[in-house]
C-alpha cells in the first residue's frame, strides 16, 4: 500500500511538471508572438502593411554572387572615376554612399554571410526580388530573441530547475524589447543589419555551446561545440568587430571552467572543436578579402566612400564609456516623454573637455544602464561567477555539474557585455545602434543574476518578495522606456514624419501638458 502510495505521488509529481512546462512553453510562445508583433508595428512605423525602405546593400551583394562575381552590378558614376582624387568629400552626389570604390568597380565593406543566406533566398522567391536591408534587420532580430528564448529556456530547466517557470516570461520580454531595439527599428538600415546578423550568430553559438556543455552525450557535445565555432565564425562573417569576442568565447569555451582539469590531449581536442570552424571561416574570409583587394585584413574600408574617417584613439574612451552606459536622456511632459537628442554635448560631463578631444557626439544615446537599469543585477551574477571561480574546488566536480555550467554561461554573458564594445570606444562619436553590439550580453547577466538572487533567498520569502518587487519595477521601466524610445523611430524621427496621424494623437492623448 505505502508502495503504491509512493507510486501514485511520484505520477501525480510528474504530470505537475509537464504541466508546468506546458505552460511555460505556451507562455513563451505567446510572449514571443507579442514581441514579434511589436517589432512589425514599429519597423512599419505604426502602419503595418509596409516597412519603408532603406538601404539595399545586402541585396546588391547577394545579386552580384548570384551572378558569379564578388563587385556590385552597379557601375560606378564615370565622371565619378574621371576624378584625381574619387574619395574627396566634395564629390558625394557622384558616390555610391559608404560602398567601396576600388579599380573602378564597387564593394561593399560589410561581411559577406548575409548576402550569402540572402542569396539562398533568392534562389527560391525569385533572383530579382527586392529583399531591402530592413527585411534583413527584421529577421535577424527576430532570430535574436528567438534564440534568446531557447537559451532562457534551458538556463531556467539546468540551473534554476526550482524557479517558477514563468519567471522566463518577464526575462523574454526584456531581453526582446529593452532600448536599443525599438529604437533602431526606426531606420533599420545595413549599419543595424550588419549588427544584428553578428549578434544574431552569436548568440547561436552561445546556445550550442550551452547544450553542447549540458548534454550526457559526448558526441552530440562535439556536434553542439562544433555548431557553436560555426556560428561564431558566421558572426565574423557579418562584423568582424567581434574578433575580440569571438576569440574570447572560443579561449573561455575550450578551456574554462570545466577544461582546466582535463588532460593536453582533451584540452586540444576541446579547442579544435570549437576553435576550427572559426579558423575556416576566418580563412574563407580572408580569401575573399584577398580576391577582391590583393591584400587578406582588407574590408574595404580604406576605399569607403564615406568623408568620416574612424581614427581610433585610446582618449576617446572616457566619453565614449560614459555615453554607453551612463549618459542621461531629456525627460518632457510631451508624448513620448524621453528624448535622446543628436549632438547633445549639454548631456556630457564638461570635465572631458570634448573639444580638447576632438569628440562630437552627434548621434543619439541613450546610457544602457539607464535606459535598461535592470541589467545592473547582472552584478550580482558577475560576483557570484569570481566567487566560484576562486574556489579552486568547484573545477574539481565531475563535468556537467551545475556551478561549472553557471560559471561558463556567466563568463560568456560577460564576455558578450564587454569585447564587442572595445572597438567602439576609440572612435570620435557614439551612436544608439553600437549598444545592440553588447546590450544582449548585460541583459542576460540581469537576468542570471536575478535568478541566482531569487535562488538564494528561496527560505527567505520576505526578502525574495522584495527582490521580486524591485526586479519587477526596473523590468517594467525597461520595457516602458524601450517602447517609448522606440516612437521617436529612429535617428531622423520617422515616426512622427512617416505616420503623423498616429502620432499626433498619440500626442494629444497621451501628453500631460501642451
């Protein structure tokens, strides 16, 4: 009879679980579709039947494969090549804007792997169909949080198995909706394509390697790993900005936590695994940057046709630091209530001297902890990772035990944070689309550093309730300010010039003053 009891408590115990799960799996779905839809609403400027067009770099690329040749069909202006010196900023209305003009044909500087999938495309939808580069944004941010989901899914089910499962709902909706996104959906052009294609892959690879670290079996670990340096080299592929980080994850992957107790033999395994298929991408784009400029490190950029040149300079770091992270936004009684101006020099500190540094900040930005302060619980996971990390003991457990999955997510999440804004903070300007390059990184640390909290203080309901309280109010002002950020549409207001109907009475319902 107790036998039977025990057995009639461990079936009801289980169908509760799948239950839960059910619903979780519908709740993310759900969250999911809205945040889909909110991606269209405001990439159409609040019309939702067109996305306005912006640039076409993409597609020229991928119809210039399709036709077997690595130059753009388009030829360049022949009173353009007639010039002594084309790159001259007084020529502009002869230039295709930011392609690259070498031996009388035109490149593109930006990474190839997009224009390769958009090729595939094309090869089924018609190789004349116009894909603009706003179709490419859309699809890769809806790829990012996509992926976003699955990894918040397995981080809930292998390291917080005791959390209330829809705990994921709230994180998903952050991590889809939080500024930059919305605002850069606003002009959703190659610049924020090219960004969101390498943040798109790598948080691919975060993920494979994820399950390639919590999978029993080894030889779907290899294929996981595998799948993880591919998606990190296609990352490459799209901004090559993200060496730095692409190389730190492949370093921190191969060797760190759970590697460092393992034999050469493993380690070198391990490493080839991860570490090849970026090699070959690597190699396959060096060849291509050899077949188009005789010289493999070249892009293209030295052939832009762009009069702003990106000279780098450690003395740019100060308020370029602070504008990523800290610099403030103008708070109004008008619809939409936030405001992040372009040249605003009132809203940097007059200590930096810019005019000393040559800095100008012309573009909007909003500081990513001010406009998503819940990513400062990221802390909390970062302490709790070097916590673990000195612990000599914790490298000495049997792989695949929870603290070592822990300390390898929370180093890639820091890793996500940190490297691919470190090219950005030598250049003479900041601008609101370089935040998509790291703000996926601080906000999955505020999510595992809240998760870790609530884990902590699970025999404490007083304090977890309180945590939960304050996490909520800064999740909910993230979202809100997001959304708000996002009908300003972009760095030349479009919402309000593409659709003043909808925001005119926005305005007048919604402002508290006239």
């Amino acid at each position: 009879m107790i036998a039977s009891d025990e057995r009639l408590a461990t079936a009801s115990g289980a169908a509760g679980v799948r239950t839960a799960s059910g619903r979780q799996l519908w709740a993310v779905v759900l969250t999911l579709a809205a945040v889909v839809a909110i991606y269209w609403f405001f990439i159409t400027l609040g019309r939702g039947t067109d996305i306005p067009r912006q640039t076409q770099f993409y597609n020229l690329l991928a119809e210039a494969f399709l036709h077997g040749q690595l130059h753009l069909l388009q030829a360049p202006d022949p009173e353009l090549l007639k010039k002594a010196n084309p790159f001259d900023g007084v020529h502009t209305q002869l230039w295709l804007y930011d392609a690259s003009l070498y031996q009388g044909r035109y490149y593109t500087y930006w990474g190839p792997v997009p224009a390769l999938l958009l090729a595939f495309v094309k090869l089924f939808i018609g190789r004349t169909t116009y894909v603009g580069d706003e179709l490419v944004v859309l699809a890769f941010v809806v790829g990012r949080v996509s992926i976003g989901a699955l990894l918040l899914l397995g981080v809930r089910k292998h390291l917080f198995p005791r959390l209330a499962p829809l705990w994921v709902v709230p994180a998903l909706a952050v991590f889809g909706l939080a500024s930059p996104y919305l605002f850069t959906l606003g002009r959703p052009a190659i610049y924020e394509a090219a960004i969101e294609g390498g943040q798109f892959f790598l948080l691919l690879g975060v993920w494979a390697a994820f399950s390639g670290v919590t999978t029993s079996s080894s030889r779907r670990a290899r294929w996981l790993l595998s799948l993880a340096g591919l998606a990190w080299g296609a990352a490459l592929a799209c901004r090559i900005s993200l060496l730095l980080a692409v190389a730190a994850l492949v370093a921190w992957t191969a060797f760190c936590p759970f590697g460092l107790r393992a034999g050469v033999r493993a380690l070198a395994l391990r490493f080839a695994t991860v570490a090849g298929p970026v090699a070959l991408v690597g190699f396959l784009l060096a060849l291509y940057n050899f077949a188009r400029f005789g010289a493999w490190s070249e892009f293209g950029l030295r052939y832009q046709l762009n009069p702003l040149r990106l000279d780098y300079s450690l003395a740019c770091w100060a308020p370029n630091l602070h504008s990523y992270f800290v610099r403030r936004v103008l708070v109004g009684c008008q619809f939409p209530f936030i405001d992040a101006p372009s040249g605003a020099v009132s809203l940097m500190p007059a200590s930096m001297n810019l005019a000393k540094l040559r800095y100008l900040p012309l573009e909007p930005v909003v500081g990513l902890f001010v406009a998503a302060p819940v990513t400062l619980f990221g802390l909390i996971a970062i302490g709790s990772a070097l916590k673990e990390l000195v612990r000599t003991r914790a490298l000495q457990r049997e792989h695949g035990a929870p603290r070592e999955i822990a300390l390898w997510l929370t180093g890639s999440a820091l890793i996500l944070a940190i490297f691919p804004v470190l090219p950005a903070l030598g250049f003479f300007s900041s601008t609101m689309r370089y935040l998509a390059d790291f703000a996926s990184g601080w906000l999955l640390l505020g999510t595992l550093g809240f998760w870790t909290l609530l884990a902590r203080l699970r025999e404490q309901r007083v304090l977890a309730r309180v945590s939960s309280v304050v996490a909520g109010a800064l999740a909910a002002y993230t979202l809100v300010f997001g959304v708000l950020l996002g009908f300003q549409g972009g760095y030349y207001r479009a919402f309000k010039r593409v659709n003043p109907g909808l925001y005119d009475k926005l305005s007048a319902s919604l402002s508290v003053c006239k």
